[in-house]
C-alpha cells in the first residue's frame, strides 16, 4: 500500500538566506535560493536537479536532507527507520521532525558532496570514515565493523588494503568513492548527489558515473542528483528538473526533454551544452 506514494514529495520547499550588511549587521533583504519547489520521486528513480550556477541546486538538495534548515514548505519521506513495528515505512516530513527523529532518518538519506578533497576528514583513516555511521549509530562495532567497511570498500571498487590508509594519499576518483562508501554504509533509501563528478578529472568522470548506477542496481537506491553537468543527466537521470532563479521552470523525462524543451531556459541550456561539445 505504501509503495504507491513516492518514496519523496517535497511542496513548496523556500530557503531564504538574510542579507546583512554594515555594522550592525542588520538584515536588508534575503536572497531567495529556493524560492518554492515542488518536486516528486518514486522509488528506484533518479531525478537531475540542473540549472546554471548559483540557481539553488545545492540549497535545495541540502534543505530536502533538512542540512541546513529550509524556511518553508514540507519535505514528505516514506522513512524506513521511522516506521513503526509492524509497518514497513512511515510518512514523516522531513522540515519538522524532531532532532533525534532527524538523526535516526540519516538512516534512510544520505548526501555524496561535490568536492571529495574537501569532505573528507584528513585526520580520519578510511577505515573510520567509512565505519562512522555504523559505529555512531550502534549498527556494528569491532570485528563486524571492520567486515562492513570491506564490503562496503569492495562496493564502490577500492579493496580491504587501503583501511589503515588516509584520505589524503588517494586520487581524486578514489577519494570520491570513499565518500559514495560512507554514504552507503547505512543502507539509505535515497542518496542525494550534489555535482558528484565535476571536480574530478575528466578521464575519470565516467567510472563513477558507471559506479554510481552500479550501486543503484545493488543497494536499491533512488537518487537526486544536483548537477549541472548535462552529460551526467544523459546518464542517469529517468527524469529532470530544472531550476532557474530558485525555482522549478520545467520538469520531463530526460529523453523528452533533450528531444523538446518546453522552457526556454532549458532550451538555453541545452543549446549551451550543444555549443561545447561540438
Ligand atoms: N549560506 C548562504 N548564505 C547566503 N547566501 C547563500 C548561502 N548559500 C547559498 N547562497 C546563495 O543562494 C543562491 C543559490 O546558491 P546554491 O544553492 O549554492 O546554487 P547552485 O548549487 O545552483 O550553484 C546563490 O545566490 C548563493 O549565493
Ligand atoms: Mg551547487
């Protein structure tokens, strides 16, 4: 019964961040980042979030994770970890529970960051990055810790010999798949990934494009990918959003939108994109 809903429904969502200046610091104004998006995914669906810089993709990713605190609207999610005995998933809106319902949906949604350099903690092995959730959220400890982590290593294409290591003696693609680990190591429903190639090296892009589908497959995963990147919506988005100004301007099936956009900002963006590749 509960599969029918989408596993995520998000009405409304606004984040308005205050402009202050001078100083008193007082506020003059908000930037209005995400300025009331609706969006849908159903289960086992990979939805693009795409527009130009600085249209809102990463607030809106992070306000639908509740990250960073959105300023209206609802975000519903089927949880997993909520549900109650007996039921299979509950229905809780992710914009108002509470601090420790919050923690135990980390469960369910999890984040990949763009920048594998920067969100990994250099003092960390990866050993402990990898196994932090599951250590913090009393999932595993000890020997079984340390079996998860290998699977979870063997997962994402890296092996049990680089535990001990640190992040920082890593490529950037393999830094990345630390990150996707981390981000798998509690099973989530849905794995919200903000530009999660585009700071890799070109040559490298692809096998973790082919990664991410890969674990899609294996972990049943449902996806919001935040990305500029139309090559990346190509790959391995069923559907796409796409956002101007803070705001949803269209939304399609990847196949038709390439073939008809509607708007004429996507138009314009994919004209863009068409200028480059050739
Ligand atoms: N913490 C913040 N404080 C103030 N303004 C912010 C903050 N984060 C983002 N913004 C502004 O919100 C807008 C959207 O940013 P962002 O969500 O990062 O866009 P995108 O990911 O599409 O490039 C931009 O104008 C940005 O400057
Ligand atoms: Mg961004």
């Amino acid at each position: 019964m509960t599969n029918k809903e989408p596993l995520l429904e998000v009405r409304n969502l606004e984040k308005h961040f205050p402009v202050r200046r001078g100083i008193l610091r007082r506020t003059q104004g908000y930037v209005k980042a995400v300025d009331g998006v609706s969006l849908t995914l159903d289960r086992g669906e990979t939805l693009g979030l795409v527009g130009e810089s600085g249209c809102g993709k990463t607030t809106a990713g992070r306000s639908i994770l509740r990250l960073i605190s959105p300023s209206r609207g609802d975000i519903l999610f089927s949880s997993r970890s909520l549900s109650g005995e007996g039921e299979e998933t509950r229905r809780v809106n992710v914009a108002t529970v509470s601090r420790e319902e919050l923690r135990q949906l980390r469960r369910d949604m999890q984040i990949i960051f763009q920048d594998p350099y920067s969100s990994l903690d250099p003092r960390m092995s990866v050993a402990d990055l990898v196994g932090e959730p599951l250590y913090v959220h009393g999932i595993a400890k000890g020997a079984e810790l340390h079996d998860r982590v290998e699977q979870l290593l063997v997962a994402v294409g890296l092996n049990a010999d680089h535990m001990q290591r640190y992040s920082h003696e890593f490529s950037g693609g393999q830094r990345q798949r630390i990150g996707i680990a981390r981000a798998l190591a509690l099973r989530p429903q849905m794995i919200v990934a903000d530009e999660p190639i585009s700071a890799l090296d070109v040559s490298i892009q692809a096998q973790v494009v082919t990664l991410l589908q890969d674990l899609q497959e294996e972990f049943d995963l449902t996806y919001l990918i935040v990305t500029h990147d139309l090559t990346v919506v190509r790959y391995l988005c069923d559907r796409v959003a796409v956002m101007y100004l803070g705001q949803i301007v269209e939304i399609a099936t990847a196949e038709a939108l390439f073939a008809d956009p509607l708007h004429p900002y996507t138009e314009a963006l994919l004209s863009v994109r068409t200028a480059v590749e050739n």
